[in-house]
C-alpha cells in the first residue's frame, strides 16, 4: 500500500504480489504474480485503475534479516475510464526479513508523465493483517462518505 506522488492527494495505490524466490547464496531469483488498484478517496467512484502483470524480481540479503528487492517488468493497466495501456513499472524495496519493507515504485507508460509510489510492504507472514488493515480503511471511508452524502455534502470533521 502506498501514496501516489504525481500531484493527487487523494490517491492510494493498493497493490498485491505472490511468487516464488530461488535462493543461491547471497542473492534469491524469481518472479512474482502482480495486481494493483489505484483509488481516490475523495472521488464518488473512488476506483481510477488497475494493474496486471507478471514481474522477475531479484533479492539481495544485506545482512542477518535485512534484504533489497528489485523488480521491473511490463504491466497490463486497464483504467477505469479510458483505454487500457501498456506500462512498464519499477520496483525497490528495503526489507527486514520477510516481515515489513519500505518501498518504492515508479509507472511509466508512453504519453504521459511518471507515476511515482512510495509505501510499505508487508511479508507473506503479516498478509492476514495487511488484509485487516485495508478491509478496516475501506469500511471507514465507506462510512464517512456515506454520512457525507446523507448530510447533503456538509463534512464531517474527525478533530477541530
């Protein structure tokens, strides 16, 4: 999950992998499964896009726990008004173990300008609770909007 850099301040990227890594030392080789959805959480249709593809991924283990990943890769991305593009994205991460990661990624595609993410990735053991954390976020904000249009558009403020 992460934070969209390109000027919204509403857009969250959601994004999910699952692959397989080969060992060989230092360094693990493989390739991961790759689905995305953007959303705009201001928005009445809060989804914009999504993302599909296939990526190689690399890791390197830094040291006890601590690793870097890197994955590039094309990516299918069907919006959700428009056409469906072609895209190439890039991806590192900074890890420990395989518990928790910073991360960052960068979408680009021909025409347009590049779409910077930054986030946090959370390992194979922390997927139930990665799974809580977005299903909680989005009841809430389904809650707040929902109060936001029963109010006939007054906004609900959290704090003063």
């Amino acid at each position: 999950m992460g934070a969209r850099g390109r000027g919204s301040r509403g857009e969250f990227a959601l994004g999910w992998q699952a692959g397989l890594l080969a060992n060989r030392g230092r360094s693990a080789f493989g390739g991961a499964a790759y689905a995305a959805v953007d959303l705009d959480v201001r928005a009445d249709r809060p989804i914009l896009n999504s993302r599909l593809g296939l990526l190689p991924r690399y890791r390197r283990w830094l040291g006890r726990g601590a690793s870097l990943d890197l994955s590039a890769g094309p990516v299918v991305e069907l919006p959700g008004r428009g056409r469906t593009a072609l895209l190439t994205t890039s991806g590192v991460a900074v890890g420990w173990a395989d518990d928790v990661a910073l991360s960052g990624r960068v979408d680009v595609a021909r025409g347009t300008r590049p779409a910077w993410f930054l986030g946090l990735r959370l390992g194979a053991d922390q997927t139930t609770d990665g799974f809580e954390a977005e299903g909680v976020a989005l009841v809430l904000w389904g809650v707040i909007r929902f109060f936001e249009k029963a109010s006939g558009g007054y906004h609900w403020r959290l704090w003063k």
